[in-house]
C-alpha cells in the first residue's frame, strides 16, 4: 500500500554489521539506543510497568547452542535491519512507513501512523516497537538524527549503538559501497543475511562467531592444572625460542630470578 | 548450574534446591546451563529484592524469583584449630572472598517451592508518591502525543 522508493546504481545503503563473535550481550548497545532516543524525536520510548517491558529498538537475546564442550554461549543483538524490500513499509496503509530513496533507512512518521500494528505483523525479525503509550509505531532510525548531526563532532556521527559497544562488535557504514570499511569486513569475515529466504534483502549483516578454540591453549582441559609454574616454564620456552630468534626475552628464564618469584607467590596463593 | 551435574541431582529448571553453606543456607530456583564448570554454581549479585524495596511492586520477579546470596556468607572464615577466625577476604588484596563459597546443593520438597528466607514486604515510606504504571523518561514537556516538538537536543547541542 506504500510504494519503495526505485532502486538505482550506486545507492547507498546504511546499515549496521554486527559481529557474534565478540558481542559478549553486555546489553551497552540497547541502553545507549534508548538514552539517545528517548529525548529524540521518538522519545519518549515508554516502559509500562504491567508488562514489565517497554519500547526498545535494540533487544539482545542470549542464546546456548551445543552440549557439553562443545556448548556455547551466543549473544545475539536484534534491531531494524533497514531491509531493501521491507514489507513494513509496503504494507502501511497511510504512508507513514517509507524507505529513505537516499540511504535506505526506514523510519515511520508518527504524525501519520495510526497505529494499526500492520508493520509488526509484517516484520519477520520482530524490529517494530509500539509504544501503546503514544499509540504510535517506533523503530530504529539508525540514529538518523545523530549520523547527519552537524553539530556533533564528525567521530561521534554514528549510531548510539555503535558508538557504545565496548566489544566493538558493531560496525556501521554504507553496505552498498564494496569497499566501504563494513563491506570489506563481511566479505573477509562471511557475513550473512538473517533470514535469507523470507526475500526481504535485509541490509544490516551478522557476522558468524569463529570456531572454538580446544586443548590446553585456552584452558578448557580440566585435566591440565594452570599454574604459574606452567606459566613461567611456557614463557621460558619462549624466551629460548626468542633468544635464538634474537628477539628480547619477555620474562626472565625458569632458572632465573622471576620463576623464583613466581614460585613462590604460587606457593603461596595455593595455601 | 551445570545441566549435566543438575541431572546427577535429578533437577530440571525451576525446581527449588537448599543451598547450604558452613553460615547458611537459602532457598532458589534453579537454572541450568552448559557453560558453567560442573562443579561451579553462580548467580548474579544483588539479582534479588525484598518486596516493595526500590519502590519496586510487592508482586515484582526481582521479590518473588530473585534472591541474594548474602545469607550464605560470612565475614569470617570457619574456625582454625585454636580458635582463630580468618577474615573471608583475599590474603593479597583484602577484597572480600564472594567467589569461592563451598555449598551444598539439595533438591527441595514438593511443598517447599519458594526462595528463603523470605521477608514481609516493605511499606513505602511517608511521602513518597505513588509508583507510576508508565514510565516517560525525557518526555519533556510534552503533554499530548500529537504535540509533537522540535527535536529539543538538537537545539541545546547547537547552543553549548
């Protein structure tokens, strides 16, 4: 019922790229989203104390795939995606849904939106927020009010979720240029679609986490005891192999004065 | 706690168990996981709150579900033979030893499904007004939705 802005060559596509290899859901991305916003133009993202829940344009879900050792913890961020094909958009019966034709954000203006809830029905990713508050339909902006804010410096124009991520595993830019920063990133790292085959081309990326480290190199042997002896001998060995190499010892050697220490605190921490 | 050792233990999710230590012992609900060391238990700190504190609602998770794990610590250290109380603290630092309590774990009975201790909820305090059922935070001086304003932060970034 909405029309896409016409696709042409070249259009940029804003969006987000999110690693899941180093999101450790800290949660930083969803508190900063909604401290920008709710004094935005969206705000305020009210929280309704029966529901135990409120407006958030940002939500992570933690996740545990696997058994065993094999288990791992995945943090996974959700937020608009900012799709080439939103059906969100082309379902909203007044307008108030649109596809910016000059980077692709979807935003909802909320002067026409009458709340009818269509676009979260749509939305297969579950980005839509309404706030039953204001009785209008809210998303992400990919913080469109701070990436184009002339009065900010020109390193903080970027979304509040980004800027936030104390794990830097969120990434923004243009995913429409191949050699822009992010796109090199998903091409390097197989970043992927989420939901591929629902056919709405979303623009934001996730990039999968790497595979699992096994054996004594991170410890997950319970068999091997960890102690600063080990620690000592390991960087001994090193230090041989960069004595050879001519390169500086990074410790003194096991024989030296610093495993003496350290035999001694390991001592003495194991009472 | 680990799924594996909570199998051993015959417990599932939500199930009660007592946690007892050389102090105390609490009661809680149990959540298994797999990425805990079998022989480790965990919760966060402070997760939990008595009814009605923080201005909270009596009937809120953080009062019903959450629980503290403070009952089951003590300052000191279990007796040594002559006596002598430790401190339970870091020999080197002096911080406070939160992370290697030694528990029991038992499952509860059936008619045990509740976290202990539990205390009467408290009453707000005089003067406080009443807890809103919407929060509007930087709702400015909005007061109707269709009110709409300019962006104010645009304007007070522009002038500082």
């Amino acid at each position: 019922m909405t029309c896409l802005p016409a696709p042409f060559p070249g259009q940029k596509k804003l969006g987000l790229v999110i690693d899941l290899d180093t999101c450790v859901g800290c949660h930083a991305c969803a508190v900063n989203c909604k401290e920008w916003n709710a004094s935005g133009h969206s705000g305020p993202l009210s929280d309704f104390e029966a529901k135990s829940d409120g407006v958030w344009f940002n939500r992570v879900h933690t996740y545990e795939a696997g058994e065993g050792e094999a288990s791992r913890t995945v943090h996974f961020p959700r937020s608009c995606l900012h799709c080439e094909e939103p059906a969100c958009v082309t379902v909203c019966p007044t307008g108030a849904s649109y596809k910016r034709a000059e980077d692709g954000i979807v935003l909802v203006n909320a002067d026409t939106c009458i709340g009818c809830k269509l676009c979260s029905w749509a939305c297969p990713y579950g980005a839509r927020e309404f706030d039953e508050d204001d009785g209008v339909m809210k998303k992400c902006t990919l913080c469109v009010d701070k990436i184009y804010n002339e009065n900010l410096p020109e390193e903080d124009r970027q979304p509040a979720c980004v800027a936030t991520c104390p794990a830097s595993a969120r990434h923004f830019g243009d995913l429409g240029d191949p050699n822009s920063k992010v796109s090199k990133l998903v091409a390097e790292r197989g970043g992927y679609d989420l939901m591929p085959e629902m056919g709405y081309k979303p623009v934001n990326k996730y990039l999968p986490p790497r595979p699992k480290k096994t054996g004594a190199s991170c410890g997950s042997k319970a068999s091997e005891e960890f102690s600063l002896i080990d620690l000592a001998e390991r960087r001994a060995a090193k230090d041989e192999i960069a004595v050879k190499t001519g390169a500086e010892p990074t410790l003194a050697k096991a024989d030296g004065k610093g495993a003496a220490f350290l035999r001694w605190a390991d001592r003495v921490l194991s009472r | 706690m680990n799924r594996a050792t909570a199998e051993k233990h015959g417990l599932v999710d939500g199930d009660f168990v007592w946690v007892t230590s050389h102090h105390s012992r609490i009661k809680v609900p149990v959540r298994t996981m797999e990425g805990v060391n079998p022989n480790t238990v965990w919760t966060w700190n402070a997760i939990g709150k008595r009814k009605g504190a923080w201005n909270l609602p009596k009937d809120a998770p953080e009062g019903e579900q959450g629980f503290l794990l403070n009952h089951t610590i003590s300052e000191l250290l279990p007796p040594e033979k002559d006596g002598y109380r430790y401190s339970n603290s870091d020999p080197v630092t002096g911080q406070a030893a939160w992370y290697d309590l030694r528990v029991r774990i038992e499952k509860a009975a059936e008619t045990e499904q509740a976290c202990d201790p539990s205390f009467p909820p408290l009453e707000r305090p005089p003067g406080m007004p009443d807890r809103p059922d919407v929060l509007r935070f930087e709702a400015g001086g909005r007061k109707q939705p269709w009110d709409r304003r300019p962006d104010p932060r645009a304007g007070r970034r522009a002038a500082s």
